[in-house]
C-alpha cells in the first residue's frame, strides 16, 4: 500500500525537492504551504506521515501539533531551521514524534522517514488484548488507553513506547531495546528522546507524574511496566 505524506513548508524549493524524492520512493505527496491548508489537508488525505516546518506565514508550527490532537494518529515529522533544544521538546511534548535540523542530509531524513511509517504500521504482536491497571486501561486490539473512562491522546511515539513496556509486564527492559523497536536500528544512544515520551506518558497516565507506579525507571538500566 503506497504511504501518503503531508509535507507542509512554505518553502517552494524544498517542497519541490521534498515532492520529487518522496515520489521516486514510490509515496503520495500532498503538500500545504500554511498551517490552516495543513490542518485541512490532513483531514482530506488522512496521511501516513506529516513532514511539519514550525516556520509557518500565518500560524506556528506548534499550532498545527496541538489542532491534529485527538483526531489524526499520523506521526509528525518535524522539520524546521530552529536549533534550539528548547524548541525540540516543546514540538516533542506538543505531539511530534523526531524533529529533524535543516539544513539536513537527505540520507538521514528518509532513514527517519522510513522509521516513522515502520512505527506507525507496525503490528500488534500475540499476547493479551487487554491490560487493566488500577488508574488505566490498555486496548491492544484498538491500540487506545482509556483513563476515567476517557480516552486518552497518544501520539504513535508514545504508544509504540507504551506498547512495548507493556507487553512485557514485570519486565526490565533497557533503554536501548525501547529505542531500537520504536526508533530503529542507530538510534540506541538517543536516550534525551526516550525521556521525553516517558515523562509525556507518566503525565498522561499516572496518578502522581513524580512518583510514578505503573511506569518505573531502573536508573541506567531501562524502564519496567508495573500493571
């Protein structure tokens, strides 16, 4: 099934460029220079991907993360000139899953590509269809957590790093085993990301973030899932 790819930049160049090597990859393109075409756009293509500048004419970028919540599963792709790590987690806690530097090496853009269609089409692997937790539930088969009887926003990083702890209850699994299976391969020293989704998931999930009950740090070692 050949993916299809928001990319929104107001960037006619790279738009061009982007556009040409997306499609000699075999992907749709569909492109927005502004972030209410992009918000539109994503509801009329449904896309397998967002490739997002926060550099945007009429709104930030951090605008169109926050209007795709709780509506679009579609990994973000954030592409901007900002270099600031500062700017990095706040696209990361707005709801991007990698943030790429321009300028980039095209190379390393499409292996991230390439890695955020693997999380996001990514079977669900055998096991129980349903873990229960005193505060929340988990839904293997509608890959969805239910909170006070809510369902909760999470962003395909997340629950790819969610999924992973919790089909491994009790289970110490290290840092570098998370961010191979959610990241990919060469991604294993990234561990700044690793601690940005665990802090995103304890926000949304546990009772007290500080304290956490149910997703527990192993100091250098990794992360367990305590249901």
């Amino acid at each position: 099934m050949t993916p299809t790819v928001l990319v929104v930049d107001d960037d006619p160049q790279l738009l061009r460029a982007l556009r040409i090597n997306f499609r000699a990859r075999g992907m749709t393109v569909v492109t927005a220079e502004t972030a209410a075409d992009a918000l539109a756009r994503a509801a009329d293509c449904d896309p397998d991907l967002i490739i997002l500048d926060l550099g945007l004419p009429d709104l930030d970028g951090i605008h169109v993360l926050h209007g795709l919540q709780g509506w679009s599963r579609a990994p973000v792709l954030v592409l901007s000139a900002r270099p600031d790590s500062s700017d990095k987690v706040q696209a990361l806690d707005a709801g991007a899953d990698d943030y790429v530097t321009k300028p980039f090496a095209m190379d390393e853009f499409f292996a991230r590509v390439r890695a955020a269609l693997r999380r996001a089409s990514r079977d669900d692997s055998p096991g129980d269809a349903v873990i229960e937790t005193p505060g929340f539930t988990i839904d293997f088969r509608t890959s969805t957590v239910t909170r006070h009887n809510q369902t909760l926003h999470l962003t395909p990083t997340e629950w790819g790093v969610l999924e992973i702890l919790a089909r491994n209850p009790g289970r110490l699994v290290t840092q570098q085993e998370i961010l191979r299976a959610v990241w990919g391969e060469g991604y294993q020293k990234e561990t700044h990301y690793l601690r940005v989704y665990m802090a995103q998931l304890r926000r949304k999930l546990e009772d007290d973030s500080a304290a956490p009950r149910h997703l527990v740090t192993e100091p250098g070692r990794g992360y367990r899932f305590v249901p």
